[in-house]
C-alpha cells in the first residue's frame, strides 16, 4: 500500500469520527452569548464576565488608522503580559461587536493576527484575559468603504 492511500485512509478515518461526535460536544466551548451579542458591553460580559478590562502598554495591536475597504481589515494583536489564556477582538460600533476570541494554550505565544469586517469608524479594541485580570489595547479605524452590509 503506498504513502498516500495509507494518509487519505487515515484522514478519512479521522473525518467519521469526528462527525459521529455530537454536535454539542465540537461546539461546547464557543461562547454564542458573547458573538450573538449587539453591543460591546455585553459581548465582554459574556465572554469575560466584566465589562471592563484594564488598559495594558504590554499589548500591541497593529491595525490600520485608515481602512480603505472595511470588508478586510487586518488585526495583529501581540503582548508581552504572561499566562495569557484568550485574546479577542472587539469592535465597538459592529452590529455584533465580538469579531473574533483566540484561546491561547499554555506555553503558546500570545500572538494572533486576523481579517476582520467593519461596519464604520469605530475603535478596536484587543482583549486579553490572562490567569491575573483582563487587559485592553484600543486603536480607532477611519472605514472609507463600509464591510458589514455597506
């Protein structure tokens, strides 16, 4: 039997067992209170349990001041701080504020990038929860063309 068909077998393998687990089980972990939610305070409350987060200068969060197109804006949020467990991207004046929650695993670095749509200028905020609080990084995004339904 060749390299490939043995690797296209286990693949294959490995896809059924991952659709016969329930659906509840692969999304257990996803916070649909926090990504269904319309504003940025209650967003935060679902997925921190604190509308408030303390403004930290061991983030980095790298966006554009002016985004030409708001349908693909980049997002490059890094920190410094340690035992980081999650980053997320908020973005105040979204019709769903939660643009995107990262789970970092223990001894990963706390680094994540992404493409995120916006609606209009608004501020970005980078959200980083760690095992001793939770810590934010905001920068403004001028929109010239509108991404969410715009």
């Amino acid at each position: 039997m060749d390299v490939g068909r043995r690797l296209l077998l286990r693949g294959g393998a490995a896809l059924a067992v991952l659709a016969a687990l329930p659906r509840a089980v692969l999304a257990a972990v996803w916070p649909e209170k926090a990504f269904a939610a319309t504003e940025a305070d209650a967003a935060m409350s679902a997925l921190f349990g604190a509308t408030e987060a303390a403004p930290s200068d061991q983030i980095t969060l790298k966006v554009p001041e002016i985004a030409e197109n708001g349908a693909v804006v980049p997002v490059t949020i890094s920190t410094t701080l340690e035992n980081v467990e999650s980053i997320s991207i908020v973005v105040e004046n979204n019709p769903r504020p939660l643009a995107a929650s990262f789970e970092i695993p223990a001894g990963t670095l706390p680094n994540v990038s992404s493409r995120i749509k916006m609606g209009e200028t608004s501020d970005v905020v980078a959200v980083v929860k760690t095992q001793g609080g939770i810590y934010s990084a905001t920068k403004q995004v001028k929109v010239t063309i509108g991404g969410c339904g715009g």
